[in-house]
C-alpha cells in the first residue's frame, strides 16, 4: 500500500465522525457505540500496519490476502446488504444487539467486517502486556497469566471447523473465554456468549494456512508475540467504566 494512502486511512478509522453515542445489548451488556463498534466506515478501512509489520509470526502475503481479499469482501458485502435498509447508518453495536432479526447476509458479512477490524486493531509489531488492573482480573477469573493464555489457546484451538476465540467482559463484571462459530461475536444477541470483547483470535484456515497449513496451535502460540495489549488494556478499562 501507498504511504500517504496508509496514513489518510488510519486517520479515518479514529475520526470523530464514527463516534455515536448509547448501546444496550440484550443482556444488559453495554458497549459504547464509538470507534469500530460505530457506524460503518464510508471507505475500507486501512490496515493499521503493513502487510509484513507481523513477520515472522504472522507472514505478508497471509496478511495481504486475508486484509485485501477476504476482509474487503465482508466490508463490501455488509454495505451492500444494509444499503437502503433502516440498518444503513446504523451503529454496529446496534445492529448486533438486535441480529436475532437481521438476514443471514447482515450477520455473516457484518460479523465478518466487525470482527476482522476488531483483530487488526488487537495486533501489533511491539507486545508488551497487560495492565496492572487487567492483570489482576485476568488472575482473579483465570489463577494466572499464564493459565489465562492455556485457556484462551485451548478455545482456539478446539474451535471445530471456522471460527474466533474471544477474552470479553460478561455481564457480570467477570472476564470470560469463549469461541463462535463461523464470523459470530459476543455482541450479538443471537452469540451462545455475551459481553464486551477485549481480545480476538481469527482461527479461520483462511488466518494462517499458506504460513502454518494444518498446524493451528502454532499460529495461536505464535499470536502472543504480537498481542498489542495497549488496546486490550484501553478495552478493559473502557469496559469497567462501561
Ligand atoms: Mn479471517
């Protein structure tokens, strides 16, 4: 991608004109409907880094397929199906929280356009790890650190067939770990599990594939090293204050 494009874009994703206010899930949950939870961008959002930013963990024609091909077609297809629609303009927290009565195309290419946006913004090139606050809860619903990370692998991994892991804040005020199938996520209504994600893991074929074939737990233990824990921390924080 062309370095002044990459930049105008990124400046797109955090602009202002996103921000819509108020959200109530089904169950009580409640996301701000502000950044990528808003409404849809007017332009295909950029990646927030370049297609080799993740090597060796994540490979660069794995990022540009999945980014440019896969990720554009949810996008594309989403506005399509919402297009003169009273969904059209509508918050995706929103539209999410009532996706019980939408269209299998509203969900699987809105869930697909959310949750791929939501992944690119949970990696980065530099790791660094939890806040002393999402620490200790991380401690306190799973022992530890690092039991946190067994379980959160353990969802990736026994996901059958395409789906995403999830670390989200319940209901309930607890972290939690879950999988979906297919491009589902825990806002909408119609999830098995509920709440604010924090944190996502694509485990798709599609995710990793050409770099790791059949080999999925080495694609979920190689997406440690490139966790961008500042926004799962923003995440939880924003959650807490909910
Ligand atoms: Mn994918």
């Amino acid at each position: 991608m062309e370095r002044r494009k990459f930049f105008k874009s990124v400046g797109l994703v955090t602009a202002a004109a996103y921000i819509s206010p108020k959200l109530f899930g089904n169950d009580q949950v409640s996301v701000k409907a502000s950044g990528i939870e808003g409404v849809p961008a007017p332009e295909f959002p950029a990646l927030p880094f370049a297609y080799n930013a993740l090597e060796p963990y994540i490979d660069a024609r794995t990022m540009e397929i999945h980014y440019d091909k896969h990720h554009r077609a949810y996008y594309t297809n989403f506005l399509n199906a919402i297009k003169g629609t009273p969904l059209e303009g509508k918050p995706l927290s929103d539209i999410f929280a009532a996706m019980s009565k939408q269209t299998d195309a509203v969900r699987n290419n809105g869930g697909g356009y959310y949750n791929h946006l939501f992944f690119w913004n949970n990696l980065s090139a530099k790791s660094s790890g939890p806040s002393a606050d999402l620490s200790a809860a991380i401690t306190k619903s799973f022992g530890s650190v690092d039991k946190f990370k067994e379980a959160f692998n353990t969802a990736a991994k026994t996901r059958f067939g395409s789906g995403w892991a999830w670390l989200y804040f319940g209901a309930d005020k607890n972290l939690a770990i879950a999988s979906t199938p297919n491009q589902d996520n825990p806002l909408m209504d119609i999830s098995q599990v509920k709440g604010t994600p924090l944190l996502t893991l694509d485990v798709w074929e599609h995710a990793y594939y050409l770099k790791y074939q059949n080999k999925r737990p080495d694609y979920i233990d190689a997406f440690w090293n490139v966790v961008k824990w500042e926004e799962v921390n923003r995440r939880y924080q924003a959650a807490l204050e909910g």
